[in-house]
C-alpha cells in the first residue's frame, strides 16, 4: 500500500474540525481580503450560499464583514452538492432563485456548486452577480492561511506566470511518483483587471491561472482526486490526443472508470501561485492553489466527444503536489518549489507590504502575521 502524507486530508465539511467562537478574531484579515477581492460596496444585496456543515464561525465571519460594509446580507444554509454533477437532475430551484436576485455570491460549498447546471458558469455569466467560491475552502484553516496572501501579491505572481505560460508552444509536467504528461494547443485564462466584474467566477482563497489544452499526451499518476480521495496504490493514467485512452491501479481505477463509463477528456489544468496556501491538512481544493502545485480535471465525453459548454457531469480533479513543470525548456516549477517566487518584480510586489522573504515563504505552517496581511 503506497502511503501519502496528505491521506488524512477530509473528504467534507463534516470531516472539518470546529473552532472555539473567538477564533473569529484570527479569521477576520483573511475576510477582509475576500471582501476587498470581490470589491463588496455598501447597499449592494450579499448571499451567503453555504452548506448545512460549514463551521458557523466561518460563516459569521464573512456576514459580520459584509454587514459592517453595509451590505445587505442574506444566509441560505443548503444542502451539499454532489461530485462532479453526480446528481445531475437536481434543480436547486431555492439557491437559483436566490443567486438571480444577488449582486453578490459567496459560497461555501465542498465539491463546488458549478458542477450543476443550475449554476454552471454559463448561468453565472450570464447574470451580474460577482460570484466568489470556497469550493472546499469555507474553513478557519484556509481564511488563516491563504486567504491572508495580500491580493496585489497574487496578482503579481499571475502576471509573471502568465508572461511565461500564455505563449508556451509545451508544458511537461512530472512528479516523482511517475507523473510525465505533456500539454500543447494551450489557452490560458486571463482574469483582466484586478477583482471580480459582473458575471465573473472566482475561486478563494485565490490561487492559480487555469488553461485548456487540446493536446495532452503522457501519463498522470493519480496523488488525490474527488472521484477516488488519496488511492492505495498506484493510479495512472494515460493520455493520447487529450483523451484518456487507459486507467489502471486496482480499486481506484475501477471507480474512476465506473464513474464515467463513456469515457474521460482532458479539460483543464491549474498551476498554483499561492504561496500561504496550505499543503499538510489541505482539502484538494486547497492545496491546488499552492504555489507550485498541479491539478487538472478530466471530465466524461458526451456521446463519445468532449463537450465544454457545459457542465462536468463526470468531472474528476486530479492532485499533483510537488511537481517539476518545464515550459519550452525552461523550468517554471522545481520540485513543487515555484521559481516566481524569486522573481525582482514579485519581491518588489510584497514589499509593500512587509518583508518578502516572510510573505513570499512558501512554507504555510508558518502563517503570515497579520500586520502583512494586506491592511492599509
């Protein structure tokens, strides 16, 4: 049995530890970011879309700092969401009717509530609410850690990815597990200006820049996923063309398989810039983020072709924690540590805020003190 330091990671919000009520106070830099990234204005209507077992503290936390930017707050506590769009036929008419009558969204959801149709992104696009997602993420772990990451730092680290990545003709990404995968025909997500505009979807705490690729070729050896959690053994992968030709390791590939019987495609992939994020006791969805991390989703063919436009009826996100990523022939990630990092423009980004070799460390266990945590 092949044994993964990451094996105790939850697998829901129930699975999460409450907190005593006064760590309210430790939780509040990290709000204050989420409240300034989605630009909240007083008078503006707020819904808190959270699922029945997110930790109440959590949730008074982002209402109280709503509340005090005047906003006008709503809670909706709802059921959780499936996999992936495992239940497929939900019509969620509560939390649409809600979400059409916000300008803002904040949700707290464990798989992420744009693996239904309801509120895929098409459907938050076409709307103006500003829509910002803890997908697995609506915990005091992650509002103390990376959520404490200065936005402007984040964006920095995004501008330099992006001058590296948005013209790259390849990116191979391996692991020491066995993960050699190469990507081309590559489309990176540009967010724009900085925070959230009508109609935008935006994960927090924030993260990474997000591409789609339309050649993949190679193998992923599987370190976490949300279809299989951390496998026993060995879980691999093989891609060809961008489609998922073979899936082999025992249990966790006969549920992978099992899960989308028609068939996987490569959709998109992740490279993570955050370097407050945490590793040891992060839910995937969060250690996605780190900077130097990588994840893609593969998401089930539609009557044997993959479809885009709409929602991962099969979708299944993969987890590489500490990868090497080559662009062009140069090295972009070594061995999970993120070369940006080091970068003149980046330092000079976090200087603003405090000392960058404290705010810029990599190592989340050490959280970023308060006082660099982006207050003016």
């Amino acid at each position: 049995m092949t044994i993964n330091p990451y094996s105790g990671s939850p697998f829901s919000y129930v699975n999460e530890p409450a907190v005593a009520p006064y760590s309210i106070v430790e939780l509040m830099p990290g709000v204050r970011n989420l409240c300034d990234y989605v630009g909240l204005a007083a008078g503006e209507r707020v819904l808190l879309l959270m699922e029945h077992t997110v930790d109440p503290v959590v949730v008074q936390a982002i209402a109280a700092a709503a509340a005090l930017r005047d906003a006008d707050v709503r809670i909706l506590s709802v059921p959780p969401f499936s996999a992936g769009g495992w239940d497929r036929e939900a019509e969620l008419p509560i939390e649409t009717a809600a979400f059409h009558n916000a300008d803002v969204v904040i949700g707290g959801t464990w798989w992420g509530e744009v693996h239904t149709a309801p509120l895929f992104f098409d459907q938050i696009g076409a709307r103006q609410a500003r829509f910002v997602s803890l997908h697995m993420t609506a915990t005091a772990g992650a509002l103390l850690t990376g959520a404490r990451l200065p936005a402007d730092v984040f964006y920095a680290l995004v501008a330099a990815a992006l001058r590296q990545l948005a013209g790259a003709s390849s990116i191979r990404v391996t692991s020491e597990r066995g993960t050699d995968v190469t990507f081309s025909g590559l489309t990176f997500e540009d967010p724009g200006p900085a925070g959230l505009r009508p109609g935008d979807w935006r994960p927090f705490p924030y993260g990474g820049v997000n591409f789609w690729p339309t050649g993949t070729e190679g193998v992923i050896v599987v370190e976490d996923s949300t279809v299989t959690g951390v496998p026993e053994e060995p879980l691999r992968i093989t891609l060809e063309g961008n489609l998922v030709r073979k899936i082999e390791g025992g249990a966790a590939a006969e549920q992978l398989r099992r899960y989308a019987p028609g068939g996987f495609y490569l959709r998109h992939g992740l490279f993570g810039l955050n370097p407050k994020v945490r590793i040891a006791g992060g839910t995937q969805f969060e250690r996605e983020k780190h900077a130097g991390a990588f994840y893609c989703g593969i998401d089930g063919l539609t009557d044997g072709e993959p479809v885009t436009t709409g929602p991962g009826f099969a979708h299944c996100d993969i987890q590489v924690d500490r990868p090497t990523v080559v662009v062009d022939g140069n090295t972009f990630v070594e061995r999970g540590r993120l070369l940006l990092l080091d970068e003149p423009e980046v330092r000079r980004a976090a200087a603003r805020f405090g000392p960058p070799e404290v705010i810029l460390d990599d190592n989340p266990v050490l959280i970023l003190p308060r006082r660099y945590s982006g207050a003016r």
